[in-house]
C-alpha cells in the first residue's frame, strides 16, 4: 500500500524569488544567454524549491509545476499538440517558444485568464489533424532530478478533462471532450512510465471541474479516472481540485479507483460528509489560502480539519491551490510596518502554516502551540486597527448610493462629444509606451536616492515629450502621454491610495516572463490628491491633439491587488471608484477631454459558477460607472479590456455605458464584434487590430485586412482603430514600425470607404 503523506502544497513559484527565470529566459529570447545556461538557471531553481520545502517539513512535494512560460503550453507540449504552424522550427525550445511568443512569420496561441485568477495560459488548439503523441521527456527528467536529492517528490500534470475544456476547437465544431478516449491511453502510459521512475504518487490537476459542468463533462471525468485507476502498476492517483466547490463532480470522482482527493476549503463548500465513498480515500484538505496573502487562522483551520476528520480515510493538510499566485517570502519585505506584517503571509510562510496545522492534526497542537497564538494576536491587532476604517469615506459612499449618480444618455453624450472633430477610423494606443531602460534607471535612482525629485520629473517629462512627438510624426488622431512615471498600472495607484500597500519584491508571474508586485488593499481607500492630472496636462500642453487620461478601473486595481477579506469586495470595490471618480472629475477640470478607465480584468473576477455571476457583475458594473459619472457629457469615457474570454460578461461590457470600448481582438481574429451586437452594443469600440504581445511587427495588409473585417460588424462612424494592448513591454523599434503601419493601414481603409 502507498504510504500516505501530511503536509503538502499543490504548486510552486517558479519564476524565481528574484525573477531570475524572467531575467534567463529574456536574455534567451535576445540573444545574449544559449539554451544550456536557460536550463541550468531552471535546474538551479527547482533544486532550491524542491529542497526548501523539504527541509520545512513537508512529507510529499509536488514536482512538475516548474515551466519556462506556462504548465498548459507544457502538457500541449506533452501531449504533442503544439499548432501546425510551428512544426517547422527544429529546435525544441524555440519552438516551444514561438508557440507562446510567436516570430516574425509565426502567429503564437492565444492567450487569456487562468480561472478567475491574474495568471495566464496558453490555450491550446486542437484541429481535426491534431494526432496526440506522449513526450514525457521534461516531467521525467524532474522527477529524475528531485529523487537524486531525496525529495518525496509527487508529479503534477494537468489532467485530460481540463486540458481538453481549457482548449480551443480549430476546424471542427464538436465538443473537444469527444478525443478524451484519445488521450486516456497517453495519461495511462504517463502514469505507469511515471511509477517506473520511482513516483508513488502523482496529482492531476482537474480544476475545470468546479465551474459548472454537464452530466455529460463530469460523466466524462468519472470516466477518465475509471480507466486510469484501473491498473495496479500506476502509482496512487491524487485528483486535485481548486479555486471553488466540484459539487456534483465530487462524488462522481469519489466513486471511482483514484486513491485521493485535493479539496480547496478556502473558496470552496463541499460537503464531505455527504459522499460516503471518501471515507476511504486520502483527502488532501485546502485550508490555507493559495491565492490571498493573509495570515491564516490557525484554529478555524484546525477546527475545520477536524470535522473533515470523520468523512475521509486519511486526511493531509494543503494549500488551497498552487502557491504561484503569491510572492516568495515576507523576509524580502523591509517596508512593513510591524503590525500589517504580522497580518501577512507569503508563499514561505504559508508552508509554514501548512506544517503547523500538519503537526497539529497528527501529533497534537502542544507543540506548536506558540505558533497557534502569534496568529491569534496577530488577528486581533487586524481587527482594531483604526485604518481599517475611515468614517469620511463611508459617510460620502452613502450619499452617493442615496443619490445614485449616472450619466446621460449615449446620444446626447455623443452630440456632445462631436467637439472633438476626430476622423473616421480614429487611431490612438491604448496607453503606455515601452518602459526604456533610461525609465527603468532613472527611477531606480530616485529609489535609492542618487536623484531627487526634480531630476526625476524631468527625466519623465523629456520621455513623455518624446512620446507625444513620436505620436505626431506617425500622426496618431488621440494620444497618450506613454505612462512613462508608471512602475504597473494599479501598483502606481496603489501607492497614492490611503489603504493599499506596496511590496518591495512581492513578485507574481502574470505569464511568461511578466511579473507583477500586487499591491495590498488593507483598510478604507482614500484618494489624499490628484494622482495624474500633472503628467497628462504636461503631455497635452505639447500637442494640439486630444490627449487621453489613464486610469485604471476599480475592478482591476481589486483583481490585481491582494485584497482586504475582512469586508465585501464590492465594498472595496466602491471605495476604489470613489477615488477614480475624484480623479475624472479633477483630469476634467483640468482640461483634459476624453479619459480613459481600464478594466481589463472585468472577466477574470467573474464566479466560476453561473449562479453566483448576476451578483458580481451588478456591483462590477455599478462601481464603474460611479467612478465615471462625475464628468460632463462633452468628456468622453474610454475603457480598454483585454486577454479574457468575453462571452460570459459581454452583456456586463455594454452596461458599462463607456463612449468607446477598446478590445482585445487579433489573436481571437474579431470574434468578439459578434457577441457585443448579439446584445445591442451600439457605443464606440476599438477592437485590437495586432497582437502586441508578440515581437512580430503586423504588416499594412493585416491591419487593413482586420479594419475591413470589422467594418462587416461594426459602422464606420463607430469604430475606431488601435492595438490590443499597452505597448509596455515591446521596443521601441517594433512600435514604431507597428504603429506606422497600423495609421497607413487605416489611411487606407478610410480612402476605400
């Protein structure tokens, strides 16, 4: 019998407590470092991963969950689904890359949002002459590496059912399930090539099973795990759920041979009790918070693990999901002050609360008893502490809900706005401009203090003039001021709220090699002054165009901060808007004639469950427009979403009543034109006409090609022209030549019509 394990997480960071991935893996893709160093700065990672989490304590360590860009580019790597198009690249890692990047003449996957997390996946497509072929090579290699050095090492893979529901269908339109019975003999042989290898146990991740599901998807499932548990030379199966509840997937799983079940306690509500069959599997019980940096409470988890206690065979504590979605380790953290930081913890701390609650579970609570109470003062000191509430805030956020603001009809608002006398096709970018290494210098000497203030100003004010001039000469109708002062665009908010705080090195990937430090939201939001009207009324005082002023939405600056779980989000989500409402109003005063409010992550907060969805996207909508109804009509709104899969919130994107709605569209090839006229969207939209997270430069036929694509869906009086994104992260060479062709293109386009 396998012996059964105590303390354990579903996933690690890999990207490095000090981004070294991000940093081999760019120098890879520049030129300046050969694959062979790349490799050796992940085995350096995984080694120091492995045996950290080793030597604190945990008896079973998931392996497999490293990657160079993403875990389900992996398995279509795996599995041998990478698209056609890329077959022809000979070296395996760039062409595993050009599937995730693309190249000049290679178009890369598409790209949207993990679940409802701020991560990212490749999604994979599957065609009709897609032929499944098993290369186990990278996870047996990792296995190979962990048990050299003694770790109890238990694979991870992404299971069939989510791989196949998480995937796009490319000339076909039936169900992906349908090839589950292709891929089930792979997993089988994985899994026994795996036992060969010495793994006694290996985790397949179906985290697709706790969104909504047919009879027919989780029959499906319950199939799968039939067959694959049927072998008795595989090792023992942990099936692993996260990020909500499987409900009716639960005992259909627990019903078939699989040895354990990963259960996300934290944001789930599944009953164990009521599923027999559990009490005799492992169950590995989610109750310290993956996703959130909020120290745990010790004895609510405690007490929640001993009412699992009776339902399961055995029971092993966990993370509720994969740390991957929190920073490495408070020690990186010196700015705390001491109470927030007792509040706090990160992916190292975590592991700690796992072993803790470990310990207690099996061997009696006396020995950690100390740790038991340092969570207690710690949550005490939360609940009082006086900026956890501002009575100024709540009092002005009640008047306004007495008053409920909105803005005036969409017609009268554009009779209004005809004062900005823009062309047909106007072209503009969605904000910022490449973050130069002059930028990323100067700022790094205003923080440690080699310049001061004053240089630091002006160094931003000659990168914003040149931006402004380069958007001139490429003659760009609406421009921006290229967000050169900007380190993220809700960290640079964050910063000048009353409430968040902002991390040292609490780095989160976000794909690939993008990192983000998420700012924590931690008590009422207050806005002290105006938080961008100086830049933006320095770009426009260098242009007799209009220029745009950036704001990031409410919903996105909650989506990518760790949030306050000591209130409603909406709640938080109000306070937000309030703020951004202050600044409209201030960048209105000020001049400035068109603003734009980015919620590009309106999607990904969206409940996996449909009946928890209508009252989500009521408040995510309603804290929107009060953040955008202090203005005139003669000022027009502007909002940007991106990287999502729209369908689900497209009703949710019209009721946000902005003037124009700029959208991610060149990788999904203007899919979502349709749905939005599905729904009677009749405002202006600027769908993405080049994907800029691809270095490839569009050519004037693409863009022209797009523009007349979306002219089929949308008028020409409505439409406008500009990238999917913000330009942050390209070069300024590749812009250039990008935006270049993008205004020929709609030169172009215009004389046609």
């Amino acid at each position: 019998m396998t012996a059964i394990f105590t303390a354990t997480i579903l996933g690690s960071p890999r990207i490095g407590p000090n981004r070294e991935l991000k940093k081999a893996v760019e120098a890879y893709w520049s030129g300046r470092l050969g694959a062979d160093a790349v490799a050796t700065v992940g085995k350096q990672l995984r080694e120091q991963t492995w045996t950290a989490l080793r030597d604190a304590g945990l008896d079973s360590i998931p392996v497999g969950t490293f990657s160079y860009y993403d875990h389900v580019l992996d398995t279509a790597a795996m599995l041998g689904a990478l698209p056609d198009r890329v077959a022809g690249i000979k070296n395996e890692l760039d062409r595993y890359f050009a599937s995730a990047r693309g190249t000049d003449t290679v178009a890369p996957l598409e790209m949207t949002k993990w679940f409802d997390t701020n991560y990212h996946y490749l999604v994979p497509e599957i065609s009709p002459s897609t032929t499944f072929t098993l290369d186990p090579s990278k996870i047996l290699a990792e296995l190979d590496e962990a048990l050299a050095l003694g770790i109890p090492a238990r694979p991870v893979v992404v299971g069939p059912v989510t791989f196949l529901l998480l995937s796009k269908a490319v000339g076909s339109d039936a169900p992906l399930l349908d090839r589950l019975d292709e891929l089930l003999p792979l997993y089988a042989e994985l899994l026994g090539r795996l036992a060969a290898a010495g793994a006694d146990w290996v985790q397949i991740d179906e985290p697709a099973l706790v969104a909504d599901r047919t009879p027919e998807e989780i029959e499906a499932a319950k199939r799968a795990y039939d067959l694959l548990s049927a072998d008795p030379s595989r090792p023992a199966i942990l099936v692993a759920s996260y990020f909500g509840s499987l409900g009716d997937a639960l005992p259909a799983l627990a019903s078939t041979g699989v040895e354990g079940l990963s259960v996300d306690v934290v944001a789930g509500s599944d009953s164990l009790a009521s599923v027999p069959e559990l009490t005799r599997k492992h169950v590995v019980a989610g109750v310290v918070d993956g996703r959130n940096i909020w120290r745990t409470d010790l004895d609510a988890a405690l007490a929640s693990l001993g009412t699992l206690l009776g339902s399961a065979g055995s029971l092993a504590v966990s993370t509720s999901c994969s740390l991957l979605h929190v920073p490495y380790t408070l020690d990186a953290e010196t700015g705390l002050d001491k109470a927030l930081r007792s509040w706090l913890a990160f992916g190292t701390e975590k592991v700690r609360e796992v072993v803790t609650l470990g310990t207690a579970l099996t061997s009696g609570r006396e020995s950690v008893e100390d740790d038991f109470a340092l969570a207690r003062a710690a949550a005490s000191t939360r609940r009082t502490d006086p900026r956890l509430r501002d009575a100024t805030v709540r009092a002005r956020l009640d008047a306004l809900s007495a008053s409920d603001p909105g803005r005036s009809p969409a017609a009268q608002r554009r009779e209004a706005q005809s004062a900005l006398d823009l062309p047909p096709l106007p072209t503009t970018t969605i904000g910022s401009y490449p973050q130069t290494t002059q930028i990323r210098v100067a700022r790094a000497a205003l923080r440690r203090g080699e310049i001061g203030e004053a240089e630091y100003l002006d160094r931003m004010r000659a990168e914003i003039a040149d931006v402004v001039a380069l958007q001139e000469k490429l003659d760009l109708d609406v421009l921006v001021h290229g967000e050169p002062e900007r380190n993220d665009m809700v960290q640079y908010f964050a910063e000048q709220l009353d409430g968040f705080f902002a991390t040292d090195n609490g780095w989160v990937q976000s794909y690939g090699s993008r990192c983000v430090r998420p700012p924590i939201l931690y008590g009422d939001v207050r806005r002290p002054n105006p938080m961008t009207v100086d830049w933006i009324t320095y770009a426009q005082s260098l242009t007799g165009r209009p220029v745009k002023g950036m704001l990031t939405g409410p919903v996105t600056i909650l989506a990518w901060s760790f949030v306050r779980d000591d209130q409603p989000l909406a709640d938080s989500a109000n306070q937000v808007s309030l703020a951004i409402r202050d600044e409209t109003v201030d960048l209105q005063g000020a001049g400035i004639r068109i603003v734009q409010v980015d919620e590009p992550a309106l999607r990904e907060l969206l409940p996996l469950r449909a009946a928890d969805q209508p009252a989500y996207l009521d408040w995510s909508v309603g804290a929107f427009r009060l953040a955008t109804s202090g203005v005139a009509d003669s000022t027009q709104i502007h909002t940007h979403l991106c990287y999502s899969e729209f369908g689900e919130v497209i009703a949710a994107i019209a009721r946000l009543d902005a003037d124009v709605t700029s959208i991610e569209a060149a990788r999904s090839h203007m899919e979502v034109l349709g749905d939005l006229n599905a729904v009677g969207f009749d405002l202006g939209v600027g769908p993405g006409v080049y994907d800029i997270h691809s270095p490839r430069v569009p050519s004037v036929g693409e863009i022209a090609a797009s523009l007349r694509e979306a002219l089929k869906a949308v008028p020409v009086e409505r439409l406008w022209v500009n990238p999917d994104c913000g330009l942050k992260t390209r070069g300024k060479a590749e812009v250039e030549a990008s935006l270049r062709n993008l205004v020929e293109a709609a030169r172009q386009v215009r004389a046609e019509l």
